[in-house]
C-alpha cells in the first residue's frame, strides 16, 4: 500500500533511493516499512533516463551482504542496511504482452500467489467544478508532462473498491466524461458524480475486474 495517498515522490538521484526509500526511524521517508512510490529523477546531460523504471530498496540481512552487492557496484544507502534493486524497463511497455503470451502459449503463471485488487489511482478536484463540465485529458500542447493530466483533477492511490454510486471512480475511468453535479475542491470524484456510458469500454473492463477480483468469500456458493 502507499505510504500515503499522495506518495511522497521525492526528487532525487538514482544512487540516493535506497537512502532515502526506507523508514523514518533509519533516516528516510517511510513512515511504514512497506510501500508503494514513485520518484522524481534528478539527472545530468548523459546520465541514465528513469522512464517507467521498476525499482524495489530491501533491507539487507547483515553486513556482508551489503558489501557483496556494494563490490558489485549496486546502489546502497551509507550505512550498508538499504539497497536498491532496479529492473529498467516499463512493466506495461514489456512485462505486460510477456505475461499474457506466456500464459497463453506456456500455460504458465507469472503472478503472484495472492493476486489482490489492492489500489485504485482515484480522482480530487482541485477547483470547484460544475455539472456538465467535461473532465479533460491533457494540456492545450498534450505534451509528455500533461498529457496525463485531467484537467481540474489531481490522483491519490487508494485502497482499491468495487465500482458504486458512492465509490471513487478511477482516475481515467473519470477522464473524458462530463459531470452530472457539482463538485467542491477537495473532493474525490465517485461513481454518482460523472455520466459515463455502459458501453464505454473501460467501465466494462473495470466492472469485469471488479467481479473477478471480489474476495472468495463474497462469490456466490455453487450448489
């Protein structure tokens, strides 16, 4: 789970995140010893580029593991206890089609064995926004940095719920459709505040996720 709903997203460089990625009482960020993040990196002309880069800072066991990893030139914190595991690739620009291919072709799991719909990225207003108003998806340039952005929105990750009246909608489920009321500043957009087809097909992938992922103990019981 996040750390806290808006992240912490600190700017940084790559060698300082597994200083500053672990729990307050050893000097960094988290107030929780497990959490999710993200970073903003600090880089110079020809220094590694950080686009949807994975990375994962553990606590290492003791200090012989530490120096094992350190000989190797991986990134750890001053004090040897925190080191940080990076996997340089996009996970939906290559693990996804990878996954689904393995699965298909090999028959071959490559998820966890508690697969959970755990967060849901959820929508706030950032102004106070008027019925009718269409949540619009990107700047006037629709440039790298705001084309994600909905206007009037911002995103905090949230413990994930199922899709209702009275549910935060996800935030591009929310991108694109128009308000049925208004909305004050502050407030999270849920189901019953904006107009979205039953065709629209996100909604329909969402409500079809949405029944997969139910805990077991709320699936109905075969007689």
């Amino acid at each position: 789970m996040p750390d806290r709903p808006e992240l912490h997203a600190p700017v940084a460089r790559i060698s300082e995140l597994p200083t500053i990625f672990r729990p307050k009482q050893a000097g960094g960020l988290l107030e929780c010893e497990r959490a999710v993040d993200i970073v903003n990196v600090l880089r110079g002309p020809g220094e590694i580029r950080f686009p949807g880069f994975v990375f994962a800072t553990i606590e290492l066991p003791d200090v012989a593991t530490s120096h094992h990893f350190a000989g190797r030139g991986v990134s750890a914190s001053p004090d040897g206890r925190y080191l940080l595991l990076l996997h340089p690739t996009h996970l939906l620009g290559a693990e996804a089609p990878l996954t689904a291919q393995t699965a298909s072709y090999l028959g071959i799991s490559t998820g966890g064995a508690d697969v959970q719909q755990r967060v849901d990225l959820v929508a706030r207003a950032t102004r106070d926004l008027k019925a009718g108003e269409t949540l619009a998806m990107g700047g006037e340039a629709a440039s790298r940095i705001n084309r994600h952005t909905v206007q009037g929105l911002d995103h905090l990750l949230m413990p994930a719920q199922a899709l209702g009246p009275d549910a935060p909608i996800p935030y591009y489920l929310a991108a694109e459709n128009k308000l049925r009321r208004d909305v004050a500043a502050g407030t999270i957009i849920c189901g019953d505040d904006v107009e979205i087809a039953e065709s629209n097909l996100l909604m329909r992938l969402r409500k079809e996720q949405d029944r997969e992922m139910r805990p077991r103990a709320e699936k109905p019981t075969v007689q």
